[in-house]
C-alpha cells in the first residue's frame, strides 16, 4: 500500500509484527520459549526481509517509514524473525530485546511503547498471539481492550493476524504514551510475501 502526498512524514509510524511460523515443539530440554522457527517461518521472514531491504518495494512506504527502533520479545522465534525481516535494510534499526514482551497483554505491549524516546519517529513491536491480534484490532478499531478481545459477537469477527503478519500504524505526532490514541491502519500484510 503505498502513501499518498497527503500522508506527512512528521508523524509517527508504528509496526506491528507477529513472529513468523514456528516449530511446533521446542528443542530437547528445551521450554517454548526456546521454540525455533519452522522452515515456513525461515521462508516467510526472508521474503518479508527481501520486500522490506535494499532492492525491495517496502512495503510502499517510504524509507524514513522503516523503523529505527524494534521492540522485540524474547522468545528464540521472534529474534529469528527480526534478524531474517531486517536483515536488508539500508538502516539497521536498534533492536532491543524484552523479557516482558513474551506473553505481555496489550495494554503490556503499550506501556512499552510508552518508555520510546520521542525523537523516534518510526518503532516496530514484535511478539505473539494472541496478544498482537488483540492489538491490532483496538489499534484499527479504537475499541476498548475488553471488547477487542472478544474473538466473534454479532456484527464482528476478529480478523486474524497470521504468523509473519505486520500492520503498520500512522500515529498523530503525540508522545510515545498516546499510541493507541487515534491510530490509523496505512497498511497490513501477511505471507506470502
């Protein structure tokens, strides 16, 4: 989805992506933390990697758009992602891991958005479901966090968010601690890449 000449670069820009496909069972003596990506995540996160890298359409968006800091789970498969999804790009973004991230609820993922610096203009979150899932439909929606949790209701179906999933998020140029204060949805893509 590419921007439009109205769409400015002083805002701020918000990526959210879910790790890609891991294996379903951890590694011996291992827990599932430690679970590695399947050989379709491998795959999903490299062509992400080749959209978003030197070469690649990025997704529409323009380079300032990438982001310069990633906030990522601790989890083996969501550092596998990043480091396969960024291994291309021109501006290698400062990726810091969180031990909070694995398993954090929404309003968790939010809070930790909340510490950014706000010179940053552009950050990534990457994490698990169902919490992402969760996120990007309040994100979308602006609906409150008990009722995006609801998976189906009369008129609603949540949406899923697949594994290697990514929704990429305009903000209003309000601090770091207001992202999820009128968001809008510039773009969401899933495998395959």
């Amino acid at each position: 989805m590419a921007m439009t000449a109205s769409q400015s670069l002083s805002a701020r820009y918000l990526w959210v992506l879910r790790h890609a496909k891991a294996d379903p069972e951890p590694p011996p003596h291992g827990t599932d933390h430690d679970r590695p990506l399947a050989p379709r995540g491998r795959r999903d996160a490299q062509s992400l990697g080749r959209r978003l890298g030197k070469g690649g359409d990025r997704l529409g968006l323009d380079p300032e758009q990438l982001p310069e800091v990633v906030l990522c789970s601790t989890a083996a498969r969501t550092k596998e992602t990043v480091a396969l999804a960024l291994a291309d790009l021109e501006r290698v973004p400062e990726v810091r891991y969180l031990a909070a991230l694995y398993g954090a609820e929404p309003e968790q993922v939010l809070e930790q958005l909340a510490g950014l610096d706000e010179r940053i203009t552009s950050a990534m979150v990457v994490g698990h479901n169902p919490t992402f899932q969760i996120l990007v439909r309040r994100l979308s929606t602006g609906e409150s966090p008990d009722r995006a949790r609801r998976p189906r209701e009369r008129g609603h179906r949540l949406k899923a968010f697949p594994t290697c999933a990514v929704a990429i998020f305009e903000l209003p140029t309000a601090p770091w601690n207001e992202a999820a204060q009128a968001p809008r949805l510039i773009g969401s893509f899933a495998p395959p890449y």
